[in-house]
C-alpha cells in the first residue's frame, strides 16, 4: 500500500469516530419535555427513557430523607411521583405549588427517578402592581448657561 492510501484510511477512521461520538452524545442528552397525561399515554414504553416532565408541586408531598427527596407533581387530576437523588441541591424556589421539571427516567413501578430538579415560583416573577404617586420618569433636563464671566480689565 502506498502512503496515500493508508492517509485516506487514517483519515476515514478518525472522522467516522468523531461522528461516531457525536451522535451517541447528542442521544444521551436529548431530553423531550413531556407533561403528565402525555407521560401516561406513552404507558410503557416510557419506561427507561431520558425524559423532562413538568407539572405543579402537590402541596404537603415533600418528604425529603437523608439525600432523597420524594414529592408529587401534578397537572389537574393527574399525579406523578417522583424521587430525586441528584448531587446538586434542591432549587430555592422548589416548595409546595411551585411549578417544577424533573430530568430522569421513568421507573417500571411508576415512579419517576428524578437527577435534576428545575424549578420556579409564579409569584416571583410575576411585574409587580404599579404604586401611585412615585414615579420612574426622569424629569426633563434644563437648559445651563455656559457663560464664563470674565474681568472687566482683561487681568485674572
């Protein structure tokens, strides 16, 4: 073989890994946002697959044990439960009624193993009610007079 041809060769093999690892990482990764009823249509073949699934904290549902908090998000009528074991710390916005999404997989008993927590509070973000009689507008500028006065003899 010439050297050309083992180039051409080598060339091939780095670019086919490359592509390789780059579309088993964008697989890992891609995470669906699917909301609660959409969850439970998909029924078990949900089941071990990299999900985002969003809904409101059921008030009074977080039991936090050791580094395992448990709670139950929900979207009207329907419930999930789910188990966060994550490293990271739960969000500061994460409290009953807090509107949440959680980054895992669907257990085959239903629950749902949860390693990322994002979550927000409504009320935080809401643009607070205009207060009267304060006002942000600047007021307008006036006009400054840049005459310098000068002495009357020419001397300083």
């Amino acid at each position: 073989m010439n050297t050309y041809v083992k180039f051409g060769i080598l060339v091939i093999l780095i670019l086919g890994s490359l592509v390789w690892l780059a579309v088993g990482g964008v697989k890992d990764t891609k995470t669906y946002y699917k909301t609660i009823p959409e969850l439970q249509k998909m029924g078990r073949t949900a089941e071990g697959q990299r999900l985002r699934v969003g809904g409101d904290v059921q008030p009074g549902s977080i039991v936090k044990n050791g580094s395992q908090v448990t709670f139950i998000l929900h979207q009207g009528a329907q419930t999930l439960n789910v188990m966060y074991s994550g490293s990271d710390p739960l969000p500061d916005t994460f409290r009953d009624n807090a509107q949440a999404l959680a980054d895992g997989r669907l257990g085959p008993d239903g629950v749902f193993d949860a390693n990322k927590i994002q979550a927000k509070c409504a009320s935080k973000y809401e643009a607070k009610p205009a207060q009267r009689g304060l006002s942000h507008e600047t007021p307008a500028p006036t006009k400054v007079s840049s005459s310098i006065a000068r002495p009357a003899h020419g001397r300083a």
